[in-house]
C-alpha cells in the first residue's frame, strides 16, 4: 500500500506489533513517529530505519506527553496523517471475581483510556492536516468473550465501540477510524504466557499456529493508505480464523 509522504505515529512502536508497523510504514514510504516507554529499543529501530522515523518517548497514559508527541511529530515532519494505537498490556490471566480493582483499572487505563487520548491530540492536527487515518488495535478478544481476560477483554470490546462512535463523528472532515483484531500473535508480549511459533502448537484456529507481527502489517497499512478511502468504522479480524468458528477438531470431539 502507498504510504508516500505520509506522516503516522505509532505507539508502542519499539518492539512487537508496533516495530513491525513502524518499519511497514516506512518501507510502504511513510514517515513513522515510534512513541514508546522503550527509549534504548525505541531509538535504535529509530535509527535502523533512517531519516524517515522519529523516536519520541511517549507514556500513553499522559496527556502532557502525547500533547507534546504530537507538537513534535507536526514540527519535525510538518504534518499528521495517521495514528496507530498499538500499546498496551496483556491480560492478568485472572477470572473476573478475583481480579483485583487496581488492577482492572491499570489495564483499563492502558488498553482503553489511552486510545481515546491519543484521538484527543491526534485529530486537530489531522484536520490542519486536511484528514487522516487512525487505526486502533484491538484484538479477538473484542470479537469475543474470552476468559480470564476481563480487564483485557473490557477494554478491547471498549476500543471496538469507540472506534465506531470516532468513525461517525469524524467521516464528514475526511479522517477514518477502523480497528483492527489480532488473534494470539508472538511478541515480546505474548511470549511471557508461553506461546510458541511451531505449526499445529495452536488448534485453537484453523491455521493451527500462532501469528506472526509481519501478518498484521498488512492490515494496518492498508487502512492507514488511500486505498481504504471509503472504509471507516470497519473491524478487521486479522487472527487465522479464530473469531470464525470452532475448528474441525474441536467440533468432532478429536
């Protein structure tokens, strides 16, 4: 997808999902603004990918810090065209009746709170832009009701809806709002939980294996270009056929 001259941020761009994005944008000629908590990681993909990316440290659940992001992204690159809001944490792992408050809270606050955050601060620099794209990555998780991930899950269902809810608001001044839902994907992230790249070590969707970042760039890239011109509001499952149906296997009893 041609991304020439376009301006993106994209947070949690230091590793994972997010690094992949950045350096898709890049090669698809965009610039990339890489926002992350991750200064060392940050600014060495930074530096691999050249004079078109920028590394600014960014902690998504601050408003001074992404108020300041976006200032520096429209002085240093001259404009604002897309935002991809990738960062987040993963899920406690804990059934709802026993997930503590705080930290209900501290996911909800990653995963959701700081996407409508970065809308906050993004869009007026979009609309001095003359429109735009942002792309929020949600996940099947808020396809579906998945357990053990009631943080999580909130949140990525709350990403869904304000997606749409931004979609209609923003469509007459040109700027698009789609979300985007990953199924298990290994990162850095998801690692910790055991997830493993060999084939058949997922049944769970018809692929029998886990993604892989470079699979999600597609996607994201697509909705960031003009080529989705007409697309806004849209949730795109980017997850081997898991949100689908159970598979085969599970159905048979095998």
């Amino acid at each position: 997808m041609n991304l020439k001259d376009k301006v993106v941020i994209v947070t949690g761009g230091a590793r994972g999902l997010g690094e992949a994005f950045a350096r898709g944008i890049v090669r698809e000629g965009g610039r990339v603004v890489i926002g992350d908590l991750l200064d060392v990681e940050g600014s060495a993909v930074a530096k691999d990918l050249g004079p078109d990316a920028l590394f600014l440290h960014l902690d998504v659940t601050d408003a001074d810090n992404w108020e300041r992001v976006v200032a520096q992204t429209e002085e240093h690159f001259g404009r604002l065209d897309g935002l991809v809001n990738n960062a987040g944490v993963t899920a406690s792992g804990t059934p709802v009746v026993d997930e503590p408050l705080d930290s209900f809270q501290r996911i909800i606050q990653l995963n959701l709170v700081s996407v409508h955050t970065g809308m906050h601060f993004a869009v007026p620099a979009m609309r001095r832009a003359g429109g735009g794209s942002i792309v929020n990555i949600s996940s099947a998780a808020g396809l579906i009701g998945l357990a053990l991930t009631s943080g999580y899950g909130a949140a990525k269902w709350g990403v869904r809806g304000l997606t749409k809810v931004a979609a209609v608001e923003l469509g007459r001044e040109r700027i698009r709002v789609n979300s985007v839902h990953p199924g298990m994907v290994l990162t850095p992230m998801t690692a910790s939980i055991g997830l493993v790249p060999d084939e058949g070590a997922f049944p769970n969707n018809p692929y029998r294996r886990v993604g892989k970042p470079e699979e999600l760039v597609g996607a994201v890239t697509y909705l960031l270009s003009d080529a989705a011109s007409y697309t806004t509001g849209a949730e795109l499952a980017v997850d081997g056929g898991w949100t689908a149906g159970p598979t085969v296997e599970y159905v048979m009893g095998q």
